[in-house]
C-alpha cells in the first residue's frame, strides 16, 4: 500500500515537472568506487612504508592522493594518469633501478586493482532506476570512465541488464566531463535538458554541468572526494545526503 502511494507520488512529481527521463551518473552514484581507490591507495602506501622505513604512512598517503589529485587535473580519469603519479614518487624518493621496479611491480599489483574490482552497488539504486522506469521514464547513463572498465562495472554489478548499450554515453575519459556531454546524452535520448532529472555525485561533472544546459531538476549525491564536492552548489538542486536509495522520497517531499 505503501509502495503504491509512493508509486503515484513518484508519477505526480513527474508529471507536475513535465520529467521523460533520467540520467544517472554511474561511480558513486550508483555504485561505490571511490571507496575502492581509498582502499588500494592505502595498501599501496603501506606496501611501500614497509620497504621504507623513513617514511610515514599518513605524510606518504597524503602526498599520494595529491599527487593523484593533480594528475586528474591534467589527465582526468584516464587509468594512464597513474603512471604520472608512479613518475611523481620516483622522483620524489629517488627511486631508480630496483626500487623503481619495485615501485612499478606495486603499482601493478595494488593501484591497477582499482579496475579489476568488482565495485559494491549503493543501496536502493537498482530499486531507484526500476522505480523510474515503472513510472515510464526513460533511464540513461552518463558515466566518465576508462571505455573497458565501464563494460567490466556494467556486467560485473548486473547494471548491463538495466542500461543497454544505446542507453550508457562515456565521456571521454582525457577531457573532463562538462555541458557539452550532458547535452548530448540528454539530445541521444530524443528529449530535451528541461525534460531531465540529472543525477550524480560530482558538482563541476554533474551537477553544476547539467545545471547549467537547463536541466530543471538535479540530484546530488555529495562526494567524498575533493575534486568533486568542490564549490558551489547552485540553487535549487536536491541533495540526498543519504544516497540514491532515498532519492525518490526526497523528490516527493518536493513536489
Ligand atoms: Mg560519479
């Protein structure tokens, strides 16, 4: 009875809108990836503070994900972006012969698994994206990522069966995800940016970008990351602290 009301709601919210569809940015909107980069890049640090003991976890950690931070300014989310990083450190530590080896085999067995790890879907984002489609919308994905990586997240969570092929749009994973791709997923789709409800964890990717095409209706899911939970959030935008599983209860109480 419940489910039903929220049911009705749902389509109420959507019709007062003028809504015919939903994209949905993929990493850590519906699944869980950054917590994978987290986990790796500790093991990474710690592999390496055990081959050296002058160094401190935390000082090498930090310096890690600065590193990593400014190589995504250059190279945005391209996996390539790493080898920057690895060429930082070496530097950095005056790693050359064996200990740059060793620096490489690390990176190979601890960071590279970021994109052989099978990611944890966020609660309530299979149900959210069905909720969608029951009400008639249709649902997209706008995901920034590496092109095999993206195939790899799709059927490895079972997300594939929910988003065929000519329903996921990946950025170019050297440029930053901006307006321009968000329109034209948004065009590919046959509608138009005021016909949307965007959602996504990135403010400058996803929010303020398809904020700033005209999409009327944005959700933000905040981001643990500071390249992405950096400045403004423009006004108007819904943001469900909680994750994508309240979202819809959140679009209700706005209606
Ligand atoms: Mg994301």
């Amino acid at each position: 009875m419940e489910r039903l009301l929220k049911n009705n709601r749902l389509r109420e919210f959507l019709s007062v809108h003028k809504i015919k569809g939903v994209l949905f940015d993929f990493d850590d909107t519906l699944i869980f990836t950054s917590e994978i980069f987290r986990y790796y890049m500790r093991q990474f640090s710690s592999n390496l503070i055990s081959e050296c003991p002058n160094l401190n976890f935390k000082g090498f950690l930090n310096f890690l994900e600065d590193t990593n931070n400014n190589s995504y300014k250059n190279h945005a989310v391209n996996p390539k972006r790493w080898l920057n990083v690895i060429n930082t450190i070496s530097q950095r530590l005056n790693f050359d012969g064996d200990k740059y080896k060793f620096l490489l085999h690390e990176y190979d067995k601890t960071i590279m698994q970021i994109y052989r790890t099978v990611p944890r879907i966020i609660p309530g984002a299979k149900e959210t994206v069905y909720q969608f489609s029951c009400a008639g919308m249709q649902t997209a994905l706008i995901t920034h990522a590496d092109e095999v990586w993206t195939q790899f997240k799709l059927s490895a969570t079972g997300f594939d069966n929910f988003f065929p092929p000519n329903r996921v749009f990946v950025v170019d994973q050297d440029k930053h995800k901006g307006p321009e791709d968000w329109l034209c997923a948004v065009r590919s789709m046959g509608l138009l940016p005021e016909e949307i409800i965007a959602f996504g964890d990135s403010l400058p990717g996803d929010i303020r970008a398809a904020k700033s095409i005209g999409v009327s209706v944005c959700v933000w899911l905040p981001s643990e990351w500071v390249m992405y939970n950096d400045g403004n959030v423009p006004e108007g935008v819904i943001t469900v602290e909680e994750g994508i599983g309240h979202a819809i209860e959140k679009l209700i109480e706005n209606t």
